[in-house]
C-alpha cells in the first residue's frame, strides 16, 4: 500500500518553519510580507524538486501538479491544498501541514506511479488568515472575491493590499484572472490540525470535518471628544475608549445570550486615539469578530451588535462609526469528500469522527464551486494561533496517509 515519507515531510515542516521564524519558538509569516515571499521561493523550488509542475496565479496562489498544469474544465483536477501564511506569533503547522501535506501525498503518487484517473494538483492559498481580507486567495480562485474593493483593502495597521501585492512583485490589478474555469475542480480535500482540543480529549486521530464556521468582522469606532485628562469633569467626557470597552462586554453577553451555544465573539483589535494617558480619548475603536455555523443565528447576532453599538454610543452622547469589513458564510462540507475520507481511514484502518469546524478555512470557497472536505488531526492541548501549536508526528504522519488515501480515491 502506498504510504507517504514522514522524514521527507518533517524536514519540510522543519525548513519552512524557519522563514519568519521567532527565537521564542513559532512564526510570524503574514502575506506578502518578505518572509512569505521568501517561504513561497522556496515552496516552488521544492515542488519542482518533487517532480510536478509549479506556478503562481495572479492572487498569489501557488500550485503544483502530477504532469501538466491543472485547471482545464476538459480534466477537471482533485485538488488539495492549505496555506504557507501565518498569524502574528502563529504556530509551525497551521496551513503549512495542509500544504506539505499536499506536496508529500503528490510526491508520493508520482513516485509510486499510483494510478489515478484524474489530474491531481496542490495548492498554497494566500492570505488564508485575512491580513488584509479573509481567504483572499481562494476566494479570488472561487471567483468570490468582490473585485472592486480590491483597492480598498486594508490591514488594520493601515497597510494597503495593492502595496502590498506590488512590494511582492504582483499587479493587484490582474487578481481577477486567479479565477477558475467553470467545473476545474472534481473536488477539494485539505489536512489541517483541529486547532482545538476535541480529537485529543476524544482520543481519536482523525476528524472528518462535516461543516465550517461563518465569520463576520466588523470595524467598530466610537466619536466623542478629545479633553485634558486632568481638568475635564467625569461627567462632561465623551470618552470613545470606554464606549468601545462598554461595547466589547455588552457584546459578548449578546452572544451568549442569542449565539444559540456555539456562537463565539472576539476583539482582537483595540486602538485608542490620541493614545496618550494625559487625553481623554477622543475615538475608541474595535474589529469585532462573530462566529458560528448557522447563518440566522450570525446575521442575527449581527443585527443585534450594530444596535447595540448605536444604544451604547446614544447613552453616552458620542457618535459610532460601523464599518463591515468582511463576512464568510458557513459551508457545509460535501458528503461524497467525506465518505472518501472515512473509506481511505477504513483502508488504513484507522478510527475517525465527525466534526464541525470552528475555525474558519478555504475549504468553506471551495465548497462553493466543487465537492469539498476536510481532515483534521489533534492538536496537543488544543493550543492554536500561538507559538507553542503543535501536533505529535505520528498524528502527522497518520494524517498524510489519510490524505493520500482520500486523493487517490477521488481521483480514481
Ligand atoms: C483562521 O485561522 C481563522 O481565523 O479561523
Ligand atoms: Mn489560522
Ligand atoms: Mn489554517
């Protein structure tokens, strides 16, 4: 039975770990910035050293392929594929497992000349963790991607995609032709770890991922008014730092209180203008994050925090700003993917269960134009989106082999 090279695949996870390395452990390797681009050099040398076909699309996707360049609607492709991006002070295997994964499971194919009747491909999304949008790459590939806001898009500290993409050597004006031809794909199966501690507490090795989370983030910015810190009246300042702060709690317990159990919320961004201790801050301003699997419950707890917002800055006499800024709805994940994924665990004899996804992935795209799953692995203490992430080799190994085995199921 043909099995993949988990020495071959570790050294992988090892060298590209160091591009954006940190010396306390993990990366930060954020799109297009110079350490990405020098991982995605890299990343293109070693799929031509594997034997298949590399290019990049105008997204900055990268791809590799088993024989000729994928993506004919004549030979629609079995795709596979994660991310080479990271969070700030993110972990090693987030999107790189998925990727190397990907590029190991192909290897593996070419080399054993395991037949398959499909084209197999691999694919490197960019900007999966939404630097300056979410799933920018395969949403540009899905033909998602609403082109006119290109030229808006924006990091939160103020960074322009378009400078971005040009700094890296890209014409965000050509983003548009990253987008597939009509039935390209046959179907879409990722390898990522569960970045949660549900497959560990269960002690079951595989997950086979049955939906994906919906995410809505929206820029927050409350208006008073800048006054002496020292000399104004409590009850004449129009503070935006304590609105913001006001809303940040009273939202939660929104969410809580509607998100029907497995809704979540998030601030991840706070900024305080002016920003210094001796000024009452004139704008107080939050990228709120909503999460869920169902998309009434997200739109109405939506509706809920834009009211919220309006109710908290009346209250306190200053203005609010509500900005969208982007929205990925929940996808369900097709049950012909995970049929195969359960049949490759079945051949290799190894347990699995179903799984719902609260992390957001680009596989929730690709369900949109093909038959898309996903496969997860255990994350040691379910610890994700921090430098310590990490999963035990075996569990890694295990994976790409149920990868490989799914692959060559669907392409059969
Ligand atoms: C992707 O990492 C996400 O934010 O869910
Ligand atoms: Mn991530
Ligand atoms: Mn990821």
């Amino acid at each position: 039975m043909a099995a993949i090279s988990l020495a071959r695949l570790r050294s992988r996870v090892e060298t590209l770990a160091r591009f954006g390395a940190l010396s306390g452990g993990g990366v930060t390797r954020t799109c297009w910035s110079p350490q990405h681009e020098e991982a995605r050099a890299w990343l293109l040398g070693e799929i031509r050293a594997a034997g298949l076909e590399a290019w990049v699309d105008p997204a900055g996707n990268v791809f590799g392929a088993v024989g000729t360049r994928a993506f004919g609607a004549d030979a629609p492709a079995v795709l596979t594929g994660s991310h080479i991006d990271t969070v700030p002070e993110g972990g090693i295997l987030d999107g790189a497992l998925g990727v190397l994964a990907g590029l190991e499971a192909l290897q593996t194919i070419r080399e054993a000349q395991a037949p398959h009747r499909r084209p197999l491909a691999v694919a490197a999304w960019s900007d999966e963790e939404g630097r300056y949008g979410s799933l920018f790459g395969s949403r540009a590939f899905c033909g998602r991607l609403d082109l006119t806001r290109v030229e808006a898009m924006t990091a939160v500290d103020g960074e322009r995609l378009v400078d971005a993409m040009a700094r890296a050597g890209f014409d965000p004006r050509r983003v548009g032709e990253a987008t597939a031809p009509a039935g390209a794909v046959a179907a879409y199966v990722e390898l990522h770890i569960e970045q949660g501690p549900r497959l560990e507490e269960a002690r079951i090795p595989i997950g086979v991922v049955d939906s994906i989370v919906g995410v809505r983030r929206t820029r927050v910015a409350f208006v008073g008014q800048a006054d002496h810190a020292g000399t104004t009246p409590m009850e004449r300042r129009r503070d935006g730092f304590l609105a913001a702060a006001e809303y940040a709690l009273k939202a939660r317990e929104l969410v809580v209180k509607h998100g029907g159990g497995k809704s979540v919320t998030n601030v991840g961004v706070v900024r305080v203008h002016p920003g210094v201790t001796n000024i009452v801050p004139a704008r107080g301003e939050l990228v709120h994050e909503l999460r869920g699997p169902d998309p009434e419950t997200l739109a109405g707890l939506d509706r809920r925090s834009v009211s919220l917002a309006r109710r908290v800055a009346r209250r306190r006499g200053i203005d609010v700003e509500i900005q969208p800024m982007s929205a990925t709805e929940p996808a369900i994940c097709s049950a012909r993917v995970q049929a195969a994924i359960e049949q490759a665990c079945a051949t290799l004899g190894i347990p699995s269960t179903r799984l719902y996804s609260a992390a957001g992935h680009d596989a929730q795209n690709l369900a949109a134009i093909t038959d898309a799953g996903m496969i997860f692995i255990p994350s040691k203490g379910g610890r994700s989106h921090r430098v310590d992430e990490m999963s035990d080799w075996d569990a890694i190994e295990r994976g790409a082999n149920v990868l490989l085995h799914t692959l060559l199921g669907l392409a059969a």
